[in-house]
C-alpha cells in the first residue's frame, strides 16, 4: 500500500519533456529504465549525457544493459524520480469547411502536344543515361569510406603539463588531437617504447579502446580496476571496463587480453628540456577508433582521418 502510494506521487513525465534533461550545459540528467525516471546526474559514469562513449539517453537501456558488465542493481541505486508515461492530448475539433462556389471554365479545345520519333528516342536515351549515373554513384558512396573535408593540413601542437608536476604513475587526461578524443598521459618509472624524459618512461595513448570505442581507465602495476578487483595487474596497463581489453602502456599499448583487434594510437610526445613543458604534437598510428578505416596506419590517412570528426584543439 506504502509504495502504490509513493508511485502516485512521482511526477509522470513525457518523452518530450524527458529530451529537456540531458546532462548537457548544467541540466540534470535523467534516464528511463523499465518505465521508471532515474536522476543520474551525480554519476560520473554519465558525462554530458553520454555513458563510455557509446551509450547515450535515447537507447532502451532495459536491453542494452543485459549485455553491459554490471547489473541493474547498479542503476537502482540512483533515485527515481517519475515514471515515462504520454499525457493525454486534446482531441482537436473537425476542420470546417469553407463551401465555396464552383467556378465554371469556358471550354478550351484540346491542343495535341507534337513530338517527333527522333526526339523521343533522344529524351528517353538522356533521362536512362542520368538514371544509370545515379544508380552507380550511389552504389560507389555505399561502398567506400568518403571523408569529409577538412582545412587542416598538420597536426597541432599543444602543451599537455610540466614535467616537474607528474607523479609516478598518476595518469594525466587531455584531449587531443580533437576536443572530443581524450588520451592518458603517465610516468611508468621504467624505460618503455616511445617513452621521453631523461629516463624514457612518459607515455601518452588515446583513451578510446579499439574494441567499441568505450574509454578505459589506466591500472598500475598490482593495482586492479574498478569493475574487476579480483584481477591484479603485473604491468602498467590500460584496462577496459566495458569488456575487459587490456593495453601493455610499457610496450607500445600491444594488446595483452580482451577482445580489442589492434593497440590503441600512441601520442608523440615532445620535452622542452629548457622550461620541463611536455607538448602532443601527434598521434601515431593505427587511426584513433571512428575515425576512418579500422587499423589504418598509412601516416597520411592518419592524419587525414584523426582530424575528422570534431574540433581541432588549438594549438600553442
């Protein structure tokens, strides 16, 4: 009886209203799951609206979740606040009808439209020509990758942090190259590829996995993730959340487990050995994910391709 009573005063919204509380621009975000208006908005799980990049307020979350690493309960443990529920909308009166009366037109005699034989055959033989092209084109944009244009003709370069602020093996977030791909920055403390600094271990990779794209977190040696405290890492790794693909940060971000295909783009990293400032100036291959073809590494079309999508950060 107590909780028919609590449901009679959740407030009933309607997908209309629901779009106005998206988690964007300060606004509170609210999700539906199972017909019930959960508050999110102090998750840190779900930023600007989105949840790991790839899962966003509009999905029926009552069946992506069956395939997420957590359960509902996870969700539950956020207030609800309503129930998704269309308010009933007026009926809206009959049109009328405006009689008007008819207006009789004067007969015109009926005026045969002349064309010759050859002309015909040059109509016909113009619009298949044109029907032939179309079909084909649109069949080529079906099957090829066409990017999009862009100005930009060199990566940017931008100051990330100061060597003299990093502490061993506390990763550093920036984005780059775009303002919407984040990446880690982290001394390791061991020598490791394409690592710079007097002792070669500053690393820095994209922080969206090649599997689908989720953003994963960075695990140091013995330490564990979040969602898998029972796994102990042996190696400075980057570890994915979402289903389990784990980067070797020593050696390149080489793929140790999971289901990702390819390493995740190594940011190149430049010392200015005179002020300590650590710049991205750019990334290197394969293409950050979504971002063009799967596992390009032609470093032209990396380029090409990593600059697309989103907004060029400014450069320093």
């Amino acid at each position: 009886m107590t909780e028919e009573k609590d449901n009679n005063k959740l407030r009933i919204f309607t997908q209309k209203e629901l779009e106005e509380f998206d988690g964007k621009e300060g606004h509170p975000f609210y999700i539906v799951f199972e017909g019930k208006v959960y508050d999110l908005s102090k998750s840190q799980l779900w930023i600007e609206g989105s949840h790991m990049g790839i899962h966003t307020q509009n999905e029926n979350l009552s069946e992506t979740i069956k395939d997420a690493p957590h359960t509902k309960e996870t969700l539950e443990r956020f207030p609800v606040i309503g129930t998704l529920g269309e308010q009933p909308k007026p009926t809206p009166p009959p049109p009328t009808v405006e009689e008007k009366p008819v207006e009789v037109l004067a007969e015109q005699p009926a005026r045969p439209l002349a064309m010759s034989r050859r002309d015909f055959l040059k109509l016909a033989a113009a619009g298949g020509g044109a029907i032939t092209i179309l079909a084909l084109t649109s069949s080529l944009k079906a099957l090829t990758f066409i990017p999009e244009a862009t100005t930009q003709v060199a990566w940017p370069k931008i100051k990330v942090t100061n060597i003299n602020s990093l502490q061993l093996l506390t990763p550093v977030t920036f984005n780059y190259p775009l303002t919407n791909t984040p990446n880690l920055l982290v001394k390791l403390g061991v020598k490791a590829k394409g690592g710079i600094g007097p002792d070669q271990d500053i690393v820095a990779f994209s922080d969206i996995c090649q599997h689908l794209g989720c953003f994963y977190g960075f695990v140091p040696p013995k330490g564990s993730p979040p969602c898998n405290k029972s796994y102990e890492a042996s190696l400075s790794e980057g570890y994915c959340c979402c289903h389990g693909s784990q980067y070797d940060f020593v050696d390149g971000a080489k793929v140790i487990g999971g289901p990702a295909p390819r390493p995740v783009p190594q940011v190149q990293l430049e010392l200015d050995e005179s002020t300590g400032d650590i710049s991205a100036v750019s990334m290197g291959p394969p293409t950050i994910f979504g971002h063009g073809p799967p596992g390009t590494t032609d470093p032209a079309l990396v380029l090409k391709y990593d600059l697309q999508g989103g907004t060029v950060v400014s450069s320093t």
